[in-house]
C-alpha cells in the first residue's frame, strides 16, 4: 500500500509538471516570435531557487515543481500600461490569440510527437482490439445476456458504428451509459436486431454490456501424466474446437468441460497450421482450490499482444488518428456530463491521475509513455475549454473584443476573471472529493 502511494507520487512529480513545462513553452515560444518582453519563464512556483537571465527574461527553477509559468510584460490588465511596444496587450489581438493557444498546441503535439516515437519504436496492442467485434463470452446477467447475445454472434451495428471494431465498440459502449442502444448482430448468417442498455460499472460508472472479444485457448502448459499429456498435446497447441463447437473463450472450454463431467469429448487442436482431433476424458483431479474435472492443460488468459515497429508515415497517420479520436471522446464525455447522461465520476483529479499514472508505470514504460500522451492532450483540450481564467476563456474575451472592435473594460474582465477562478476552485474540489470517494466506496 505505502510502496504504491510512493509510485504514484513520484511518477505524478515527474509526469505532470512535464506536461506543464510544455505548455508553458508554447506561449514562451509565441511570445517571443512576436517580439513581446518575457520578464519572467519559471519551472515550478513560489520562492526562485535558482537560475540564469539572458536579456529580458529570467529563467528560473522555483521551489514547487508542480508546472511552471511565462510572466509577460503588459499582461495584466490591472496594471498602468508603460506605453512600450513589446508589451502584451500591445499586441495585434490575432498575435495575442497564437499566444494564447500556443500553450494547448504544444500539449496536442507533445501527444502527437510521443504516440509517434511509440508506434515506430514499440506499437503494441492487444491484438483483438481491431477485429471484428465478434463475441467470445457473455457475463450472465449483464445488459448482453438480457439482450440475447451469444458467444460467436458478431456485432454488425452499434448505434452510429457499422462493422465495429473492439476498440470502436468499447469506447461507444462506454460513453452510452443508461441509453437505450439499437444494435444488430450476425448470428449462423442470418442478421437480428438487438437493443442493449449499458450499464454503470466501475468507479468511473462508465458504460458496460458484459461482452468479451474471441480469444485463443492456447495451451501454456501440459501435464505429462494427465489424459492431455498423455495423448500428446504440447505446449503452444491452440484448441479451436470442442465435440465440433467453436471454443471462442479459454473460460468456455473450462466451463464445458466441467458440465460434461467424465463424458469423453473431442478436441479440436492446431499445431503449426494443422488441425487434428484428440480423444480425451475428464478425471476428477485436485486443483487449487477443491477438486474439478480436468485434462491436465493450463491455458492462457492475457490476450495476445500485438507489438511491431511501424514505418514512420504510418506511425504519424496512426498517430493523428489517435488524437483526434481521443479528442472526440473527451469533447463527447464532457457534453454527456453536462447533460447529466454519464456520471461526474468519470472526472479524476490530481489523487487519480497519480494513481493511474502508477499503475501505468508499473505495467512498463511504454504504458507510461500511452498515458502520459493521452493526458497532454486532455490537458490541451481542457485548456481550450471557455472557462474563464483558462486560455480558451481568454480566446473568446479576445473574439468578442474582436467583434466590438474595442477593448472590453477594466470592470469586466476583473469580474469575469474571479467568475472564472471561482469556477476552478470548485471544480478542483469536487474532483478531488470523487477521487477520495472513488477508493473508499464499493465499485
């Protein structure tokens, strides 16, 4: 428990002032290629610990690393005006407006440049996640079993999807939650309609039917002197078949094999592309924990892993791909959350991000890169929210002003600035709250 909260911590340290800096970067960068007087780009907040000052501006490392900022001359408004050219508010509002998004820029194209190095390096997946949404097992009693679906159905409409995939179809899943879904299935080649109702599951109370991907029984182990060892199976040997039923999950086969009993049955197995039937009965045999019918096979539970190195056009188009999906999915969870069809749980702050950040750690640094990707862009997006305070709400004071072709006064823009702060401080309380309640409260 203890190594845990230290894990998160000290990947949270680490990954999201990262994420910061280069946010701040983005205006540091902009501000500078319009000429405006950087006074001041600090790692960190608080007390200046150390640092050097080229010209205008003083870089530094300051005593909280928990993101950083780009102190401008001229950008507050409540200060008197020096008159000088290189101040902010100086500025063409079109140039202040690439100042501005610069910062969420930078946040999607850190997500862009990592997914990249990430997919020509190391692109790894689970391999059925761009299959066919072809049904391996069903959880009894969830939304799916009261649909009627079936192990081997292939999901051919989902709502707006056609021909789903995994990936397609649990995102869509997980965003409907408490909505009446239509949806078709292809069943011994004939097409049946369905309706499914996700359901809340999980902390998060994402959308959830109870389906599982086809996944193969691939044997991972043998036992020499058990009626599969003796008959010859081999490690590596994939069982496609029992008594001429397609076996689509490892858990079907084990749940098979325990309703028949002692009752002889044929497996189907592929070995090195070549199908063959063996002959076998069951024994009641000792297991971990009691006693159950057996073969004397151990099968394989973690999906297949797809891992490859992409040819760099394809890594960027895979990608752009990524991003603007994900971008998508964010955009329609936060409308659905306004909305109240998905839960406010969904939202994590800064207790979540850290926790999810250990666990991806703790599944290797390729998870770690995936996560810190996906959170640069939800930082992007988010930055480009029209919250007051945050860089998107100063986007849109800049279009109105745009629009009335002067500035907005003092008065307002104080007043839509405390609106603004008011609005974060309790949203960073209330994520904050979910996520202690999140670790306290049964899923």
């Amino acid at each position: 428990m203890i190594s845990n909260i230290l894990r998160d911590a000290g990947v949270i340290v680490v990954v999201l002032p990262l994420m910061i800096f280069v946010h701040e970067l983005g205006h540091f960068l902009a501000a500078k290629s319009f000429g405006v007087r950087v006074m001041t780009f600090s790692f960190g907040f608080g007390k200046r610990l150390f640092g050097i000052k080229r010209g205008d501006t003083d870089y530094r490392v300051s005593l909280l690393p928990l993101g950083g900022y780009v102190k401008m001359a001229g950008d507050d408004p409540s200060q008197p005006r020096q008159g000088d050219p290189r101040e902010y508010l100086a500025k063409a509002r079109w140039q202040r407006f690439i100042i501005l998004i610069m910062g969420p820029a930078m946040n999607v194209l850190m997500a862009a440049v990592l997914i990249t190095l990430l997919n020509h390096f190391h692109f790894q997946r689970p391999a059925f996640e761009e299959q066919p949404a072809r049904i391996g097992a069903v959880d009894p009693g969830s939304p799916a079993a009261k649909a009627g679906l079936r192990p081997g159905d292939l999901i051919v409409r989902f709502d707006g999807l056609t021909n789903p995939d995994w990936e397609d179809l649990y995102m869509k899943v997980a965003t409907s939650v408490n909505e009446t879904v239509p949806g078709e299935v292809e069943r011994e080649g004939r097409r049946l309609s369905v309706t499914l109702a996700p359901q809340p599951k999980g902390s998060d109370r994402v959308g959830y039917i109870g389906v599982l991907p086809v996944q193969a029984a691939i044997l991972r182990a043998v036992e020499a002197n058990m009626p599969a060892g003796r008959a010859g199976l081999q490690p590596g040997d994939r069982i496609v078949a029992l008594d001429g039923k397609t076996v689509y999950q490892p858990a079907a086969f084990t749940d098979a094999l325990q309703s028949g009993k002692e009752k002889e049955v044929v497996i189907t197995v592929v070995r090195k592309g070549k199908a063959f039937d063996v002959r076998l009965k069951p024994v009641y045999a000792p297991i971990e924990n009691g006693n159950a019918w057996r073969i004397g096979v151990e099968l394989s539970r973690i999906p297949d892993e797809m891992v490859t190195q992409l040819p760099w056009g394809q890594a960027v188009g895979t990608s752009v791909e990524f991003c603007v999906r994900n971008a998508l999915l964010t955009f329609e969870v936060l409308e659905k959350i306004v909305t109240k069809k998905m839960s406010p749980d969904t939202l994590s702050g800064p207790i979540g991000i850290a926790q999810i950040s250990g666990e991806a750690a703790s599944q290797g640094f390729p998870t770690l890169v995936l996560f810190v990707a996906l959170i640069s862009l939800q930082l992007g997006i988010f930055n480009l929210l029209p919250v007051p305070i945050l860089d998107g709400g100063a986007i849109v004071l800049l279009v109105i002003e745009g629009i009335m072709r002067k500035d907005l006064s003092l008065e307002v823009k104080e007043r839509v600035i405390q609106v603004g702060f008011v609005f974060l401080l309790l949203l960073a309380v209330f994520v904050t709250y979910n996520d202690i309640m999140k670790q306290i409260r049964p899923n």
